[in-house]
C-alpha cells in the first residue's frame, strides 16, 4: 500500500480527480485546460514549475524559505477565499450576542463562496493602506457563488460587505477641510445638501428642490474629498442579523420586528436602551461588566439618571440592584416621526429607527410597479446593485434610457438588524443587503480580547455562534 501511493499515476489520478471536482464546484470548465500541468508536475515532469528551486540537487536554506512561504501563502489565501476567514467585532452593533474584541471563525462554506471581483490583490492587508488601494481592478469577474451549504435563512448572522461602501470620501486632499479619515460619501452628501437647504432658508427666506441642494453638494464634496469607488469584495465587512428574507414583509413598530405578522422570537441577546433611574447611589462599574455592557455603548458617570443597553433580562436583573428606583425602556421616537438619516431618505415614508416600515423585501425574478413616490425605495437597487442608468425627466422614471413603469429585480436581497437596537447602524439606515454582498457565517469564536477591562474573556473561547431560531 506503502508503495502504491508512491507511483506516479496513482498521485496524478488522486491530484486529477480531485482537480477535476474542484473545476465542477466552480462550474468554469475552461481549467480543464490544468490537467495537462497537473500530468507533467506528476508523470512527464518536463517543465520545472517551482523554477526557484533546483530540481534533484539541494537548495539553499533560503530557497528552502520562500518555498515554503510560497506554499503558505497559496495555501493560506486558497483557505480565505473558499473555505473561511477570521471576522473581529470591531463595534458594539451586536453586542448581548457577540462583544467587540471577539474573533470570530466565519464559515464561506454555510452559503458558498464567491470566486473573488478583483482577483489581482496584495494578500492579508487591509484594501487600503496610506491611502492607496492594495488590489488592481485589470482583470474584473462578475459575482458567482459556488455551492454552499444553505441559504441565508431568518434570523442567521451574517457577515457581508458593507453595501454604502461601494462609494467612499478618503482623507481630504484640501486644507479647507479638517476632518481626518475614511467618510461614507453618501452620508457626506446627504449632510451637506441638508445644510444648504436649512441655510438657504433662514438666510433667504426659500427653500429649493432637495435635488438641486444635493447636486451642489455633491460637486462640493468632489473638490474637498478624494472620493473612491469599490469593487463589492473590496468593501468593508459588517456582521448583523438577518431579520427578514427575500419576499418577506417587515415593520419595526417600538424596536419590536414583526416579520410577516409575528413578532421576532426574544433572542437572549437582543439590546436596546434603558433609563436607569437611581435614588442618588452611583452604580459599580464592576457590577455591570457582567452584562457585558461596553464603554461605547453606556456612560457610567451620569448618576442618578443612566443609559443603558440591556436585555430584557439584564434589565430585570438591574432592578433589583440597590439604589434603583426604575428600570425603563428609551422611546427616542413616536410613530410617524420623520428621521431624514433612516432609509429610504424622502419625507414620502416618514420612519425611523424604531418605527421603520412596513416594506418587503425584494426577490429575485419579482417584478414591481415603479412610481415617483416608491422609487426612493428602488432606486439604489436598480443604479448601484444592478448596474442599470436611471432617470427621472420630467416625472418619466427611465431605466436605460427607455421609459418604465415596473422593474424586475435580478438578485435576492435582504434587511439585516443588530442586536444592539440603539447602536446599530443597519438596514434601518442603508437599505437592502444583495445577495452578492453575502459573505458567510459566523461558526465559533475562537478567541476574545477584552481592551476596556483588559485580558481575555477565557469564558468566550471556543464558544458556538447561535442563530437561536
């Protein structure tokens, strides 16, 4: 037996079969055209394919190195890009079910993997250092998704590109500006248009069109900010939960979800804020890092009156501490209440981040009536996911340039919440996740690091991540 996986054949059929199922996973038969490299690196051996090394004579303990650094890296990116990757909570979104500084092991294997956009990039760095992208756009791959396991379900936790990032406001380039980093441009533009508009009204006693506000806006942010596009794998990673699913309808009615007519099951760690009145006694820093409450989230110096984020169990247990007079759920909104900040951005669906909706979520091959009021709600989706020129001319909605009054949607998409309902910003705000935006699922955090109370949370590791359907 020894002997048999020895001979050359038998490794070439082992290498080839397996090959040629990984070419069938991929479903692009053109890498059928490997199979003769894979025979001459077993059985005919006439080209020397590791050329850095000498064959049949021994190499220098340099060239020992690279080669071996060679393979790691292959094998490293091959594992990245097909089988998982490690995730860090960097914000308290999700905290009650996952805390920041917890890393995480997400599996691209539970819905399948993406053969990468941009293929041509610098291994394990960020997409962008000093200000410089760290892949090149030469070569560009539509999105395709090999087999996985399953489908993003309701409830599951999601990791995903970040969809507003496709459009980001780096570093200013003018001195006029004195904000430092990385902006959504989108936020960007919205902010300014609203200023101008709120300034054109106290001033001059008018108030335009926001369109034209916003197309000023727009070209104002152009000259101050170097402004980049990119590729939907070289956007920012977030992690959320998926509160509602292709075709579902969805309304958030006092932070309480309610997909299609049932209410979202209690997860244990749902968050939103409480008031916490005291008699007069400050509370013990150390008698709530057990709920895990970070310092992102809640101030702890504003005694008698606090804000906390808690879950419904936390937030009883709090009660009973001395000192506590109430424990109360935060309304920061009423119902019809106008939040410019919350999606779809137009006064024409007057939500907020508490009372959100109802809308439902779009569906791959469903076909919907367009009108000026509803395109705010479509609008990104036909122009920015799905690559389509839209206009509006004098009331005419054109896709194409041709006239429209329905659209059919091309991907599945998908709402996603955190778990921390005041300090989360996520489809409430952005809209819509597309299917091409899905990167995988979080299986288990292998390690937790805890910056604010230092160490690590040795209770944290290795545990399971829970949909908790």
């Amino acid at each position: 037996m020894k002997n048999f996986f020895k001979d050359k054949y038998t490794r070439f059929g082992i290498a080839a079969g397996l090959y040629i199922l990984f070419v069938v996973w991929l479903g692009n038969y053109w890498f059928l055209f490997g199979l003769p490299i894979i025979f001459d690196m077993y059985v005919s051996k006439k080209v020397n394919w590791t050329f850095w090394k000498k064959r049949n004579k021994k190499n220098h303990f340099l060239i020992e190195w690279l080669d071996a650094l060679i393979f790691a890296v292959v094998a490293v990116s091959l594992i990245n890009l097909f089988l998982f990757q490690n995730y860090k909570i960097p914000t308290p979104s999700m905290e009650g079910t996952l805390l920041v500084g917890d890393h995480l092991y997400v599996s691209k294997m539970a819905y399948g993997p993406r053969t990468p956009n941009t293929p041509l990039a610098v291994p394990f760095i960020p997409n962008t250092v000093l200000n410089k992208k760290t892949y090149l756009e030469w070569i560009k791959r539509p999105y395709n998704r090999l087999k996985g396991f399953s489908d993003v379900e309701r409830n599951d936790i999601v990791v995903f590109n970040f969809p507003a990032s496709d459009t980001v406001a780096l570093e200013p380039s003018d001195h006029r500006v004195y904000a430092k980093g990385n902006f959504d441009y989108y936020d960007l533009v919205r902010d300014e248009a609203y200023a101008l508009m709120e300034r054109d009204k106290i001033q001059n006693n008018r108030q335009l069109k926001y369109s034209v506000y916003e197309n000023y806006a727009r070209k104002q942010i152009h000259k101050l900010y170097d402004i980049e596009t990119r590729p939907v794998d070289r956007r920012d990673n977030y992690i959320k939960r998926c509160v509602a699913i292709p075709g579902d309808e969805l309304v958030v009615r006092g932070n309480m979800v309610i997909v299609n007519g049932e209410e979202q099951p209690e997860f244990e760690g749902i968050q939103q804020l409480y008031r916490v009145t005291t008699d007069g006694t400050p509370i013990n820093p150390k008698s709530i890092e057990k709920f895990g409450i970070s310092r992102q989230s809640a101030d702890i110096r504003n005694n008698p009156n606090y804000l906390f984020p808690l879950t419904i169990a936390h937030a009883e247990t709090l009660s009973g501490f001395p000192g506590i007079i109430s424990v109360k759920p935060l309304q920061m909104y009423s119902r019809g209440e106008y939040d410019r900040n919350v999606y779809p951005h137009s006064s024409a669906y007057p939500w907020n981040a508490e009372y959100f909706g109802p809308v439902t979520v779009p569906a791959k091959g469903e076909t919907v009536d367009l009108t000026l009021k509803n395109l705010p709600l479509y609008s990104r989706i036909i122009n920015a996911y799905e690559k389509n020129e839209l206009q509006v001319s004098d009331s005419t909605i054109l896709i194409n340039g041709s006239p429209a009054d329905s659209y059919t949607f091309k991907m599945d998409y998908y709402f996603m919440m955190g778990d921390n309902r005041h300090n989360s910003a996520d489809s409430r705000f952005w809209g819509f996740v597309p299917e091409d935006h899905v990167i995988g699922k979080p299986r288990v955090i292998w390690l937790s690091i805890d910056k604010e109370y230092g160490g690590i949370r040795w209770n944290r590791l290795f545990r399971l991540v829970r949909s908790s359907r």
